[in-house]
C-alpha cells in the first residue's frame, strides 16, 4: 500500500478540504474491521469486531426494544442490526475524518475508542478465551496504520494544492543548446504543479490501495468464517436411519388452496430466531456432548454415539414466544432424534432435580422443566428435519426440540452440555432478562385469508387459517363478523396434537367495513383468551383481528 513519500512535511496550517477528509476516516475504519474479520476468520469467527459488538449489543438491550425489534424485523432482526452498526459505523467515521483536517489526532481518538470497545466487547461475551482478543487487537493497530498513513498523503495533497494556488510559475529546466527546429527542449516539472501532480498520485494510490486491501481482507475473512466446516459436515452425514413406524397420514392437512400455509414447512422457510450474529461452525467429527449434574451417571455422547441410539420422529409445531397475536413466527417440521427422556433414564436423574440446563456452544442458555420431557411427549435431541441432517442455521449438529414449550425454554441450538438442576440453583438467557421460569404454548388462532386492510368482494367471503395449541390440540375454532355470533369453522385434517391445524369457513359480507375475529378451544376444553396481553414474559394473548372492506 503505497503510504510512504519523501516530499518534505506538509505545513501546519494546511487544512484537508471535506471530501479526502471524511474518505481518509471512512477507509481507516473499514481497513480496522476488514483485517478483523480475517483475522477472527482464521481463529476464532464469534471474535470478529462487528460480531463481538453486536453480541454485546444483543445481551445489553433492554427487552423493550428486543420485542420492538422482533416485531417490526421478524426473522431479519440480526440483518436490520448489522445494517444499524454499518450506518453508525460510517456516519462516526466520515464524523472522524472530517474532525481531522489539520490534524490526525482525533480520527486516531475515534478509531482508539471502536478498538476499545470491540475489546470490551470479545472479553464480555459468554463464551471467551484470550484468543478472541487477537482479532479486535489487529484490527485497531491495522486501523490506526492506514488511517495515519492516508491522512498524512492527503495532508501533503492539500499543502501541494495550497502552493500551487500561489500562482507561481512552474520550474523548468531544460538544455542550454539552443534547440533545432526538430527538437523540442527537455522540460522537468519541479514547481508547485510538479508537486501537486506527483501528491495527488501518491495520494490516489494511498486511498485504491487501502480500499483493495481492505476489500480483499473482508472478503477473506467472511470465507474463512463460512468455511468452519458444518456445511461441509452436514453434507457428509448421509442419509441418517430411519424412525420405526411410518408417519401419520398428511393428506388433507392444510388448506393451502385457500390461503393457509402448508402443513410442513420447508426447511428454508422455517422461522429463526436466536441470539447468534454468527452462526456456530460445529462438525459432527468435533461434536460432544456432556449431560451431568443432579444425576446418578455423567453421560458423555460424541454425534456418531446420538446416530447410534434409538430414534424416533415426529411432526412437531414450534413457536417464538415473542409471536405476536396473528404473528408468522411458528413454524411446523417433521423432527428425528434421540429420545430426551431414554437419555434422562440412563444417567438415573436425582429426585431433586427440576430442570435441565441446556447450552449451546456460544453459550446460549435455556432451562427445560424435566417434567416436561419425561411426561412421554416426543421430546429430543433432534439430528435431522424434514428428512435432512438439521440446517445449521437451525441447530446442526444437534438441537433440543420440546412439543408445547415455547422456544426459549427448550429449543437450545448447537446443543454442547446439559446440567440437571434445580430452578432456583440456574436461570437461563432470557430468564435473566424478564422472561419466565416455565412457558407452555398458550392457545392461539390466526386469519391468514384476507389480509388486514385488504379488499374482498361482498357476499360469501372465504376465511382460512390455522390454530395451535402443541401438545393439547385444537379441537375447534370459530370466527365472527363484526361482533356478532360466533360459527364453527371446519378443521383440517388432525395430524397430530403437537402440531397446528388449519381451519377454513365462509361468512357473508355486506358492502362496507368489517371486522373478523377468530378464536380456537383446545381439546382440554379452554378457549383461547380473549384479553390482549404482551409477549413478555410467556407469550402474547388475545383474539386476532382483522378489518377488511367488503366491496
């Protein structure tokens, strides 16, 4: 990167005009996050800058703001973050650069402070050791390098520009010999314009060299931290035995014609929602898992002991506490795995024993009532979905699945240990943050046809949907009109009570504004609630409405 020169120190008094300034700031800071992620990308990816702050962002955000920001985002939270960093992150740069245009210490103070926070930040995260310091290190020395560097160039530009705009004439030297009438003197530039040709050269070869090199690095980086081998591994797994015992009948489970979902979703439609920046790298071959605590015998499992065991599949309805009434964040898969409750029996859990402590490996906690996995529900340690070893967005190598929890009680992702303990001895991630000790998937209705605020024709209008009540099964749904009575719809195909059901009717519509309702009773006889609640701490309430016009 060609930085260095030999012209002689630019005066004090000269001053950087806006644009070199803020682009001097721009790339000294993109040069500090590019070699970051190399470097976390060649030893630890979770230590990347960016991804060590926003983690820490994540942990420190008040529950408020987390709610506002999975109901406004959905499943793009993590994207919408990221783009939120990149803007602070530019805007506090070019602030940099244009705060340094007579001199360069306070860019440095600015690159100094992100250098230190990203520090604070690695060493904060749940899971650290000293080699997750080195990339936020190298990215804060590689940042201060090129920004000095760069600045420095523009400097020597703008006191190049400043001299040439004296007016003086350019210095020539030439031949003394009176030249021939074919000849044209030998003129070498040596004056302002001279200089400032050769400033603003050395400048541009500064500012192309820092961004290719900045560019190459990120590019790099984001490579090496895709290849950490789980696609890889999940590639070569193969296909995993099969479950005894074929599958419930599927046909006729949805009414998707009419606007519902399909009953199962694809596996790269399935709802994510979790606290990974960056998704862990976990190979099978690497892959061990610890059970312990409040047991009589430790248990340590590699993923070919889990392959190994007796499975069992299920189709299973999972859902985001954070779902909003009429809200997309549940999702229905078929599940294949290691019974938890064949596990539990083997390591003999103590009498004492409530939860169990689940963690994943970038130390993600959750805490699962024992009773809840040994009451004879399908609940596993999953290894595939749908048919394929687990996405590893989704949990891969392996994953805890609980029918009727929701997900931040007993989903734990790129499971690695699970301690049996008692309520009062762990408290999990999100239970530190407000949320509850225990949560049942409450009961809940959605109108997935017509859309809020949409049009329809007026006479027989179609409405079409789905239900949930995991673990306990719908047994009926209903919707009304404009407050009036309320009409059976029919139901779907019941595939299984740990799943959602769809629903379908038709109601007569007038020409005008109405509103729909819909509510579900499960097959323990309770009716879905109807007064509206939030989704802190177990999970929203109320019936979803919808306000259409009839034309």
């Amino acid at each position: 990167m060609p930085l260095a020169t030999d012209d002689p120190e630019p005066a004090t008094a000269t001053r950087l005009s806006a644009p070199p300034a803020a682009l001097c700031g721009l790339l000294g800071v993109a040069a500090a996050l590019a070699v970051g992620d190399l470097v976390a990308g060649l030893l630890s990816p979770a230590s990347s800058p960016v991804l060590a702050v926003g983690g820490q962002f994540i942990r420190l955000t008040p529950e408020w703001l987390k709610a506002f920001a999975i109901a406004t985002f959905g499943v793009y939270d993590k994207l919408a973050l990221l783009l939120g960093i990149a803007v602070v992150l530019v805007l506090m740069a070019a602030a940099a650069g244009l705060g340094s245009r007579r001199s360069a210490a306070p860019g440095a103070v600015v690159i100094v402070v992100l250098g230190v926070v990203a520090v604070a930040s690695a060493t904060a995260a749940p899971v650290f050791s000293l080699v997750d310091l080195v990339a936020p290190l190298a990215a804060l020395a590689a940042g201060l390098a090129v920004w000095f560097g760069l600045h420095r160039l523009a400097m020597r530009r703008a006191a190049a520009v400043a001299s040439s705009d004296d007016g003086s004439a350019p210095d020539e030297e030439g031949s003394e010999d009176a030249p021939s009438s074919s000849e044209q003197p030998t003129v070498h530039r040596t004056g302002p314009v001279g200089r400032l040709g050769a400033a603003r050269r050395r400048f541009l070869l500064g500012v192309v060299g820092a961004a290719a090199g900045a560019g190459a690095a990120a590019v790099a980086g984001r490579w090496l931290a895709a290849a950490g081998g789980a696609d890889a591994s999940r590639a070569a797994v193969g296909a995993l035995p099969d479950a005894p015992g074929p599958l419930a009948d599927l046909s006729g489970a949805d009414f998707a014609a009419q606007g519902t979902p399909t009953w199962l979703t694809p596996n790269n439609a399935f709802y994510r929602i979790d606290t990974a920046l960056q998704v862990p790298q976990l190979t099978t071959r690497d892959y061990a898992l610890r059970i312990h605590g409040l047991v009589d015998r430790e248990l340590r499992l590699s993923y070919d002991d889990l392959r190994a065991r007796r499975l069992v599949e299920a189709p299973i309805t999972m859902t985001c506490v954070s779902n909003e009434v009429g809200g997309s964040l549940i999702s229905n898969a078929v599940f294949l795995g290691v019974p938890l409750a064949d596990l539990l029996a083997e390591v003999g859990v103590r009498p004492e024993a409530q939860q169990i402590a689940s963690t994943s490996v970038d130390g993600f906690t959750t805490g699962t009532p024992v009773a809840a996995v040994t009451d004879g529900r399908a609940a596993m340690l999953a290894l595939a979905m749908n048919g394929e070893p687990l996405p590893v967005e989704h949990g891969f190598p392996v994953r805890m699945v609980v029918p009727g929890l929701y997900g931040f009680v007993s989903g734990c992702k790129w499971l690695t240990d699970m301690e049996l303990t008692t309520f009062g001895e762990f408290t999990s991630y999100w239970e530190q943050r407000g949320w509850a000790e225990q949560a049942p998937v409450k009961t809940q209705s959605r109108i997935d046809v017509p859309r809020a605020g949409g049009t329809v024709l007026a006479g027989r209008t179609t409405l079409a949907g789905v239900a949930w009540a995991q673990h306990t099964g719908v047994a009926r749904v209903e919707v009304r009109a404009d407050g009036g009575a309320w009409q059976d719809a029919e139901l779907a195909r019941d595939v299984s009570i740990d799943t959602w059901r769809m629903w379908r009717t038709e109601v007569d519509l007038a020409p005008g504004a109405h509103r729909l309702q819909v509510r579900a009773t499960d097959r323990g006889g309770d009716t879905q609630v109807a007064t509206p609640s939030l989704t802190i701490p177990d999970g929203a309430s109320g019936w979803h409405t919808v306000d259409v016009t009839a034309i």
